[in-house]
C-alpha cells in the first residue's frame, strides 16, 4: 500500500516517551511488543499539533509472538483511568508497536485494517488515529539512537493512510503523565496550589499511597493546597497518624508530621521533623520505616531487661 505524506501535521515526542518505547523493545527482541500512546492536540484536518504526553506498556496478560501482539486492555484501561482522573484532557491518541523482529519495514494490512476500525468508531474520541512503529534495530548504536521508527496517521472517514515525516517530529525534553519516574519530576515548585504540583508526580504518589497506605488520603484545601491524611499501620498493630504538607519553602518538598504519636517515638517525631522529602510516597515509607525501627529498638531492649523479646 502506497502511504501519503501527512501534510500540516506537527508531532512533539519526548524523549522519555521513546526511550521508554525502546526499553520495552529491549524486552522483548524476539516477539512483537507494543502499547498505547497518551497526549493531546490541537486543530484539525488541516492543521493538527499532536503533543505525545505518555506511554502504556503493554499490561501482564498481553499475548505475543514474532508475527502477532495483543495488548492486555483491562490493564490499560484501567491504567488511562487513573491518569484521566488527575489530567482530564488526557487522550488516547493511538498505539505504538514493534515490526523490528519480524523485517516488515512499515505497518502491516492487518495494522491498517484494525486502526481503520477503530478510527471510525463512534466512541472513538478524536478524529485521527496516531500510530507509532518501530522498524529496526541499528546495530552499534546505543540510546535514542538504537532503534528506527516511523509515524503514521489515520483519519476519520479517510480511506489514506499518512505517515508523518521526519521533519514533522521533533523530541523534546518534557515529563511523562505515564510511566511516572522520578528523573522526569520539575525540580522547582513555588507554591502549594493545586495547579503548580507536577501532574505526573501526584499520579505516581497517588499509584503507590493508595497501594500501600490505603488509609492515607489525598486532599486539599484553600489553605494547605494538596495534603495527605490518615493513619499508617505500624509493627505492633498500632494506628498511626500522619499529615504530609507539600513544602512551599522548599523545591518539590514534602514535610511529614506525627500526630498524637506515643512517647516511644518522640525521638523519630522530633527527627522527621527536620527532614524535607521529595514526594508524599517517600515521606510515607520513610515515617513507617523509622517508627518500625524505633518500636523494635524499644523492644530489644525490653529483651534485655526481661529475657524476652516483644513480638510484633
């Protein structure tokens, strides 16, 4: 199939979106891989910015194999929902997928057919359908270098199929809503308002809070912005509460508060209380941490008085 030149297209990537393409290609160099590409954009037939904001693995139940790739969609689903829920004008822009182990050079029919179908679905969201594949290994090369990928596009009720041109693309340096990493966090946050917390980060914070301290919730107010609060379960079965307060003095700085704590662990109280941590997930497990290691401290010591150490 001949593919037409997508013209008045401009497509922003950053470069933390391919390089973690490229990682899920290393994965897996034998079979087909793939995922869903998150972002957004602006205008229309004639003239469309599509700005990629995101990545979605391909999920622990995706099916594979050298010809064929089937992503897991409950998993990403329900991965788009979480992002959705903090960035609401998050959009599914397309897929990504692999032909670099298989030697086809371009998007297969079965490619076209399916992406056809899903671009003139009536519950499809937008008008196009962005497709991104990776063609080739480079041998030698390393980075953002190690592989060749291309850039296609699809239209509503448009039977063309357009691949996007190099000088179209261009990388950029510029956090993901997904993966969260901590290397793409902003380093500078000068106020506590909801607005100015890194999207991302909050996404990520709340992933792993909700996770392992479902007792601890996200909230805000006009006075503290964004702030978790609730209770931490502690070695001995005790509940603990905690306040994180997003640090307004203090670049993407969160400050951590034991609240009606017991006497035993006033020194990590007191201690956690000078500390500045970089996010609310860190500040959680690092108060978790120090009260568990306090109460075992108490605890051996009790051993020694008595012969026998305390349980938890």
């Amino acid at each position: 199939m001949m593919f037409k030149r997508a013209e008045g297209v401009e497509l922003q990537i950053p470069r933390a979106a391919v390089g973690a393409i490229f990682d899920e290609c290393d994965r897996y160099d034998v079979d087909e891989t793939g995922g869903r590409i998150l972002g957004t954009y602006k205008g229309g037939d004639r003239r469309l910015g599509i700005t990629v904001s995101g990545v979605i693995e391909p999920g622990p139940n995706a099916q594979r194999s050298q010809t064929y790739f089937k992503q897991d969609g409950e998993y990403q689903e329900s991965v788009f929902r979480r992002v959705e829920d903090h960035v609401p004008e998050i959009e599914h822009l397309g897929n990504w997928h692999t032909h670099h182990v298989n030697g086809l050079r371009h998007l297969s029919g079965g490619d076209i057919e399916t992406y056809f179908r899903t671009v003139n679905r009536p519950t499809h969201n937008t008008d196009f359908f962005y497709a991104l594949l990776v063609t080739e290994r480079v041998p030698g090369k390393s980075g953002l270098q190690r592989y060749i990928f291309k850039n296609y596009l699809m239209r509503r009720n448009d039977d063309n199929v357009y691949e996007i041109p190099a000088s179209a693309v261009t990388l950029v340096d510029a956090p993901l809503v997904w993966p969260a990493s901590e290397e793409s966090v902003p380093r500078k946050v000068k106020t506590r308002s909801a607005e100015a917390v890194p999207t991302m980060d909050l996404v990520h914070d709340q992933d792993v809070v909700s996770q392992f301290f479902p007792k601890v919730k996200m909230l805000k107010s006009a006075e503290l912005g964004i702030y978790w609060r609730g209770t931490l379960r502690t070695a001995d079965g005790a509940d603990l509460e905690v306040v994180v307060l997003r640090d307004s003095d203090a670049p993407h700085g969160c400050a951590v508060t034991l609240r009606n704590a017991p006497d035993v662990l006033e020194p990590v109280t007191k201690a956690l209380a000078k500390e500045v941590f970089p996010n609310a997930r860190s500040a959680l497990v690092a108060a978790e941490r120090a009260c568990n290691a306090q109460l075992l401290a108490t605890a051996t010591s009790a051993k020694k008085k008595r012969g026998r150490l305390w349980m938890f």
